[in-house]
C-alpha cells in the first residue's frame, strides 16, 4: 500500500499558510491515516479535525462514528467507533453533554433513546437509510394483524415509530441469536429479507420478512465473487449478510462489519476483500499495513453526508438535534433495551 510524504503547500497565501500551519499542528492526528487519506486531502481536514477537537473539550461532547464514517471522521475525531451494536452499547455508557452521532439517522435515533437526557445531534438530518425508509409502524400493525401471536423482530435500521411497534430489536451481529431466544418455529424479522433468509439458513427457523433490502449490499451478486476470486488468486472474500444469500454462499465468511475487522485481525489473511461500504476496507486497513485490501465496493450515499465540516458546523450551531415523541420513545426504547438484555 502507498504511502504519501506530506504536500508542499504554498505559502505565499494566506489560505495556504493557514492550511500548512494546521497540516503541521495535526500531523500526529494524520500519521494514523496517512497510508489511506492522501496528504493533499488532509491539508483541508486539518483545521476542521482541530476545531472538532477544541469544540468537543469545550461541550464537552463526544463522537459515536459507524464502521462506514470516512477514515479522516473514524480514526481522527471519533471517540467511540463500531457497528450498530457497538454503538448502541456504548451510548449507554457516554459521559458527555452532547453525542454527535457520525453515521445515519436510526442510529442517533437510538442514541436518544438510550440517552434521552442527553443532546444528541447528527451532522446531516437527510442522513437516511434504504432499509429504514422501507417500512412504517403502520406497516408492522398490519403484519401483527395478518400474523397473530408471531414475534416480531425488528433490524435496527428502523425508524424508532418502527422499533415501538416490535417486541425486541436485532443487528447483523446479534440477529440468530435474538430470533433462537424466543424458542418458537416461526417469527417475523424486518425488514431487510436478505438477511432474514441469511437467518433463517443458519437457525432453521421460519421467518416472514418484509421486502426491503440495503441499497449498497444488494447490487453486490456471486458472478462479482467468482470474478474476484479469478482475478485474485486465493483471496478471502468477507460479505456482510445484508447481501442475497448466494453471495453468503460464495463467500468465505459472512458477518457484521464487527465481525469482519475481527475475522481480518484473527485470522490475518494476506489478502482480503470486504464485500461492504467503501470506507470499510480504509478503516479496517489502517492496522493492518501487511494485508492487501482488494477494494471492490459499493459507496453508501447516506454516510457519506456526514463530513468534518458539518460535524464542526453541528457542534458550533448545536444544529440537526433528534427528538422522539415520549410515546413513541418509552416503547421503542424498550426494544432496544431487550436486545441489550439478550
């Protein structure tokens, strides 16, 4: 993997002093991404890095940033970094004002829940997500109708309307084990239907899903893993279950994006492909300098609107602050709190 010797900016202007003077006061903060973020890019993150860093002191406010945040967010600025579970864990345990939550808006939804006392703010409030944007609370009132008695499971990519009207929440990471914990033959789980039949091919149990799927894990198909594997000699293809089952059925391994960075770090495979969001494989890399990451991806366009900038403006502004009707928060607050239960 290249890595890249720091640019020589111009300094006959003020905007290239300014920005050579804040390359050089967080060059220790560019050090831990420079083998994945060109210096040219980072001469213009430098001084939004620093202000987050001053601003976070001052709110005393701390950055929750998803496994897909850009490296620059990720190893920079963030104080708490993970999947959605990881996430929803540690939001429980913050000691700070104010979450800044870098990621999409189901996840400072469940920030809020477990921290209704706190400020929790996210950077872009049009950060969305296919699989949330798929269902409404009216939609699983009609499924509890159409299937009585059944439980119902809800991904956590949910809106919080969505999660109040479900018996308990699920991740990729935690899913088989929520669905085996009710002890039952069949349940309802939504309402992504790839990873519902990823599921259901590993417990056994039946599972009525609903028909929505993740717009970055969908497009990926098994004729890209056999290509990969013909253009890449013995490497070791990780899928997120998001994807169809027969891209799990080509793969080598299928997990959470937890899952996957400890598969990586265990099992050290000389070379390795992510089948997941871009910023993944940057993030994952970034510790592993021996591995050769072949990057074939899919860019969630959600994620990417969060950015420096618009942490910073967030944290200056207190802008883009989440809210959740007490009604609907009691109740879907306790589906979060029974999947942490589990």
């Amino acid at each position: 993997m290249v890595a890249f010797a720091q640019p020589a900016l111009a300094e006959t202007s003020g905007a290239g002093s300014a920005l050579s003077e804040a390359f050089a006061r967080t060059a220790p903060l560019y050090e831990r991404i420079r083998r994945v973020v060109p210096p040219a890019d980072w001469a213009f993150f430098a001084e939004d890095a620093e202000a987050i860093l001053r601003l976070k002191r001052e709110r005393n406010a701390v950055i929750l940033a998803h496994n897909y945040q850009t490296p620059e967010i990720f190893h920079c600025v963030a104080d708490i970094v993970g999947d959605s579970l990881a996430l929803a864990r540690e939001a429980m345990r913050v000691d700070a004002d104010v979450i800044v939550l870098a990621g999409v808006y189901f996840m400072a939804e469940t920030a809020k829940l477990l921290n209704p006392g706190k400020t929790v703010l996210i950077p872009d409030a049009g950060a969305g997500c296919s699989l949330a944007d798929s269902i409404t609370a009216e939609d699983v009132r009609l499924m509890r109708q159409a299937h009585p008695g059944l439980p119902v499971i809800a991904y956590v990519n949910t809106s919080a309307a969505v999660k109040a009207e479900v018996d308990v929440c699920c991740t990729s990471g935690n899913a088989a084990r929520i669905v085996k914990s009710f002890g039952v033959p069949k349940v309802i789980m939504l309402p992504d239907q790839y990873l519902a039949k990823n599921v259901a091919a590993e417990t056994g149990i039946e599972i009525i899903s609903w028909a929505g799927q993740c717009e970055v894990h969908e497009r990926f198909t098994a004729e890209d893993v056999r290509e990969l594997r013909a253009a890449n000699p013995g490497v070791t293809v990780l899928v997120h279950p998001e994807c169809p089952p027969e891209v799990v059925a080509e793969a080598d391994f299928a997990g959470s994006t937890a899952a996957m960075a400890d598969y990586v770090g265990q099992k050290r495979p000389p070379r390795v492909v992510l089948l997941t969001e871009c910023s993944m494989s940057d993030n994952v890399a970034v510790h592993y300098p021996d591995i050769d990451f072949v990057r074939p991806c899919n860019l969630c366009p959600h994620m990417k609107k969060i950015t420096l900038s618009n942490i910073r403006k967030a944290l200056e502004g207190n802008l883009h602050e989440v809210t959740i009707e007490a009604s609907v928060a009691e109740r879907a607050r306790a589906s979060v709190e029974r999947m942490l239960a589990l």
